[in-house]
C-alpha cells in the first residue's frame, strides 16, 4: 500500500507595487486563484508603491509632498489589491505579507517624522484586511522553503541568496525570473525570484529596457516541508495551464 502526502497548496506573488502594478496581469492571476482555490496566500513585498514616501526623493534631496492624505492613499491602493486577492482565495486559511523596501518606506518616512506615529502603519493596515506581517528582511520559513522579499540585486542575485542562507528560497525584488541550484553536502537546495505583478514600464525607466518578467509561483507542500514549486510567466497578460488560458 502506497503511503501518501497531504498536500497544502499555496499561491505567491511578488512586487505588485500598486496602484502602479499591471491590471491585466494581475486580472489573470485573480482568475486563476478563483480555478486554483490555495490554502495560503503568500505575498513577498512590495504589494503597494508607496511612491508618496519613495526614499530615492528624499535621498535625491528633492521636495516631496508627503502630507498624510498622499501616504493613506497609497495604503489604501495596497489594501485594496489584497482585498481583491481575498475575494478569490475566501478557502485560503494563511495570508502572510513579507515586507518589501518599498514598505519599509514608510517606516522610513515616520522616523524622519515621528509626529506621524500611530498615524501610519503598514502592518496595522494590512493586518486590517486580514495579512499577517512579516519585518522587512526577515525569512518566513515555510515547510523547508524560506520566503523573503530579496536581499540583492546582482547579476547572479539567486546564485548569492542560495549560498549565503544555505537553504531553499523563493523570494522577488528584482522583478526577474531566476533561478539556481546548489548541493550543501547531502542537501540541495535552491533560489529562485519569481518575478512582478507591477508596471513594466514606469516613468523614471524612459523606456529603457530592463530583464522584468510578469509572474508568480504556485507551491504545494507535502506533510514533511518538501515541496513542488510551479512558477508561471504572464505574457502581454496571459498564461496557459491544463490547456486552459487565463487572462486576455
């Protein structure tokens, strides 16, 4: 008699960045968790822009105009994409965001404005629509996996995260797709980025082009942590699986 796993379905997203993510592509992994119905909803930072507070304004020595109402918009914009993710995962039992840099903005932002505390807060707003949160940098161990926002940037970004944690990790930030497998004696493990969700083109990039891919990851766990990893490539909006397409 075959011995048989449960199975624990989740579904991961990355970099979102709204109100600037791609509607289109984000439209079709809706779709697809209406079919997919996960047991846990995954989000890996950067779900809102938070372009209010940008660190790269403040650092450029630019005015920027960060009165409250900018940055509660913002919020609400980063809300609202997780309000409509659990529109269509209602089944899903864990919802966890891994805080991103853009995130960690607004921390940032109450530090350099601390008459602005208790006013702003990200993991109180995202906990109000139902996200556990996780600090910025910190690694969610999820079966044997390890999810994160991202630490780096680099050419061979998942090459130096599987080195340096010496574990599995899914992880965004760089808004690719990556991925790289290394042996650690008798373990293998391996990294791999999973793309975005947001604008491929945005303003500051004036059209520059970049190694951006619009995905996310499927994963399902096995009662003992292991775990089959499905990452899927939107295409100008559009993904195919079982001879099914969503989106369009």
């Amino acid at each position: 008699m075959t011995n048989k796993l449960a199975v624990r379905k989740d579904m991961v997203f990355s970099d979102i960045h709204a109100p600037e993510h791609d509607k289109q592509a984000f439209g079709a992994v809706l779709e697809y968790a209406k079919f997919y119905k996960p047991d846990g909803v995954k989000c890996i930072g950067d779900v809102g822009n938070f372009s209010s507070v940008s660190h790269w304004l403040h650092e450029g020595g630019q005015k920027l105009s960060l009165e409250g109402k900018r940055v509660a918009e913002d919020m609400e914009s980063a809300c609202k994409v997780l309000s409509e993710i659990n529109k269509v995962t209602q089944g899903a039992v864990s919802r966890v965001v891994t805080l991103g840099n853009h995130e960690h903005w607004t921390d940032e932002y109450v530090d350099r404005h601390p008459n602005m505390k208790g006013m702003i807060d990200v993991r109180v707003s995202y906990g109000s629509v139902g996200y556990e949160c996780i600090k910025y940098n910190e690694p969610y161990r999820n079966g044997k996996l390890l999810m994160f926002h991202g630490l780096y940037t680099n050419r061979y970004h998942s090459a130096k995260t599987v080195s340096v944690f010496g574990r599995s990790c899914v992880y965004g930030h760089t808004h690719d797709h990556q991925v790289f497998e290394d042996i650690f004696w008798k373990d293998r493990h391996m990294a791999m980025s999973i793309g975005c969700l947001c604008d491929q083109n945005p303003d500051y990039l004036r059209n520059r082009p970049t190694k951006w891919v619009h995905g996310f990851a499927t994963i399902e766990f096995f009662s003992n942590g292991c775990f089959t990893i499905d990452f899927i490539n939107i295409i100008n909006g559009n993904f195919s699986r079982l001879g099914k397409v969503y989106g369009g």
